[in-house]
C-alpha cells in the first residue's frame, strides 16, 4: 500500500514556542491530507481537511490560527502548533488521499508532542 | 450525523480465544465501514473494509459483514493471537462527506498468552 510518513515521530518543546510536523506521501501524489488529534486511549478526532494549494477546512472547535496547516504540494502538508501549550500535548496523526476511485486514505505514524 | 459506536475496552482475551467486537453506526445515506488497527506507538492501519449491505470485509483472519438492518459491522476472528493486541477502531465514510472518516471511539485488545 502507499506510504506517509511524519517527522518528527517526537519532539518535546518549552510553553510558548511553536512546532512544525511534517506529513508526506512517499509514492502517490496526495489530493487532500487529513489532519487528526488523538489524546490518551480515546479516538482520533478530526482537526482539518487540507487540499493541495487552497486553504484547508477546519473542524468547529479548532482554532485555525493556532493550528496553522499548509499543502504547498502534492506529497507534502504541515501542521504548525502556533504558541504550544501543555494542552496542546497529544499525538497528531495525518492522513492522505489520492484522489482515486478506491476513496482509501493512508495514514502515518504519528508525532507525539510533548510541550512542558 | 454520523456516529460510530464501539464496545468499550480494554479486551483481555487469552491465545487462541474467539474475539468479537461490536461496532454499530448511524449514518445519512449509504455508508462505507472499516476497521481501521492501530499496533503500540504506530498509525492506523486499514483491516478490512465493506461498501455496500451483506458485504463481508476479511483479511488476516479478522472478518466482519456490513448489516444493514441492524445497523451494525462487528469485527470478529475465531483464534486471537499475542501479536493481535492492539487498538482497533471502527470508522465509516458517507459520500456526502467527501472522503472524511468518521471514528467510534476505539477497543483496546490485549491478548494473552
């Protein structure tokens, strides 16, 4: 199957400071990403839908300016914590569609942050 | 909306045990269900999948059939093993919402050998 992968898989930074993830489709041009919060034995919970060069769409909840996402590309969206917070500590996790027919969406691994 | 139901966890099943997880779901128009795995300190990864009423998804010995009347698409295997100890997620995509997901809260399954 396709792969995405995320980097970091890890970081941990001071309050206050900012985070960029990464998320890229290794071997398929990815149309739209997903971008999902997961907190401690709980489900994954939809942030935003991002689609190559246009803004992405944000769940009602989620503030757009704190969770600044790009999709300059095909195969790359990012996710940037703006000002992080201990409360903003959960694993992130991406997915990404192709575009085709099979509507399948691949998912990475995760990025654990971790903000103290 | 749509809403994704799951039995709460965890599951503590020993080796070689039958294993059932139940999902029900409710959904505006006609849905597509998943099962999604996801292994300790990896993403998600898709089990098996059904798009339309009596299709049976399978794949490394799980199985579930898309029943429409009761609304359900429990997740079964006949023989856990230790390496099946992991989150399994229930999920459904109506075509009214794009390709968007959407996720019951999770059923954590530990098995023992």
């Amino acid at each position: 199957g396709a792969v995405v992968s995320q980097h970091p898989s890890w970081v941990i930074c001071k309050s206050g400071t900012s985070v960029k993830i990464e998320c890229r489709s290794l071997d398929f041009q990815a149309t739209t990403m997903f971008w999902y919060r997961q907190f401690p034995k709980q489900s994954l919970m939809l942030m935003a839908t991002s689609n190559e060069g246009s803004k992405a769409t944000y769940e009602q909840g989620v503030e757009k300016d704190k969770f600044l996402i790009n999709h300059a590309s095909l195969t790359l969206s990012t996710l940037t914590v703006t000002s992080a917070h201990p409360e903003d500590s959960s694993f992130y996790i991406c997915s990404a569609h192709s575009g085709t027919s099979s509507h399948e969406q691949f998912f990475g691994p995760g990025t654990r942050l971790t903000v103290l | 909306g749509n809403s994704v139901t799951q039995m709460e966890g965890p599951v503590t099943l020993s080796e070689e045990a039958f294993l059932t997880i139940n999902c029900t779901y409710t959904a505006t128009g006609y849905p597509s269900l998943f099962w999604y795995v996801q292994y300790p300190g990896e993403g998600l990864q898709l089990l098996l999948k059904a798009t339309k009423a009596d299709d049976k998804g399978s794949n490394k010995g799980f199985e579930a059939t898309y029943r429409k009347e009761t609304t359900s698409f429990h997740l079964e295997k006949g023989s856990v093993q230790v390496s099946d100890s992991a989150v399994y997620f229930c999920a459904l995509r109506t075509g009214n919402a794009g390709n968007m997901l959407t996720f019951g809260g999770g059923t954590r399954l530990m098995v023992k050998p």
